[in-house]
C-alpha cells in the first residue's frame, strides 16, 4: 500500500517495472516444456520484440503451417494423399503450400 493517495512504480512488480511483458502475461507453467506453454512464451516474445505489428499475425501463422508441414514432411511417414488427409487439404493446395516454402 502507498502512504498517502499516489502511485509509485516503486510499488509495482519488477516486471511491469521494467515492462516485459513475456513474463508477467503468460500463466505460470508446471512443466517448463509444456508444448502450449512454449508457443505462447514465443509468439509474445515476437510480439513484444515488434515496432509495428502489422502483419504479424500472417507472418505467425506462416511460420507455424511452414514448421507442421516441414515436421510431417520429413518424418517421412506420410504421402501426399495421406498428409493432405490428415491436415483438411485438397491434394492441389497442399502441393501449393509445399511449394512456397520450398518443401519438396
């Protein structure tokens, strides 16, 4: 509590105090690999490190379709037909998304 009617940022956490944002905006994680806990911590350290965030919500979602289809690509465990199955895509667009990432 303050001593009379004002407000000091001595009276705020360290970390508002020094406003970063990835540490005090994400819940407190039991396990520190945590899948979900992790993409989260990422995408708000991408967003506190923007100036401007415009179009930071394609480029996200870009980088996370380009790291799930690399992913299943590379494990080798799929075709195709069976990728394109699994992630609700047409044969075409995925062949398309594969290509503008330069998956082959």
């Amino acid at each position: 509590m303050s001593p009379d009617d004002s407000i000091s940022l001595d009276l705020l956490p360290e970390e508002v105090r020094e406003n970063r944002p990835d540490e005090f905006m994400l819940p407190a994680s039991t396990e520190s690999e945590d899948p979900q806990f992790l993409l989260r911590r990422a995408v708000i350290r991408l967003l506190a490190s923007r100036n401007d965030p415009t179009g930071v919500r394609d480029s996200i979602l870009d980088t996370v379709e380009e790291t799930v289809l690399r992913y299943f690509v590379d494990s080798g465990r799929y075709s195709q037909r069976e990728l394109a199955n699994l992630l609700s895509l047409s044969r075409v667009t995925l062949r398309k998304k594969l290509g503008r990432y330069g998956i082959s």
